[in-house]
C-alpha cells in the first residue's frame, strides 16, 4: 500500500461536527472490530472512507 492509498478521517465525508460533544466525530455506525483495527494498526484502511473533497471531479476534467 502506497502512502497515497492511505486515508484520513479528516478528508472523509462522514467525519462531521458534532455540536453537542462539540468535537468532530465519525457519523458511520462502525462496528467493534473495525474501530479497534483502524485505532490500533497503521496499515489498516477504513471500510467506509469516502473522499469528501467535492473539488476532485472538477479537478481530473481540467
């Protein structure tokens, strides 16, 4: 896996505001066992990661 294949919870679309924890928070109901991988192992890409940058069509029809 290549550092470019590698995903962030900061560019996912289902990464939002929470106001009344008033942190950000993952808005996918993720299992137990899918939390725990993606907390504890570095190479372990998320299942429900969605590239929430609305720019990047635009940017591959330039």
């Amino acid at each position: 896996m290549s550092k470019e294949s590698r995903t962030s919870c900061e560019t996912c679309t289902y990464y939002i505001y929470d106001e009344e924890y008033e942190c950000y928070l993952c808005d996918k109901n993720m299992d137990e066992d899918d939390y725990i991988r993606l907390m504890t192992n570095q190479h372990y890409q998320c299942p429900y990661y969605r590239n929430g940058d609305d720019y990047l069509v635009v940017r591959k029809q330039l």
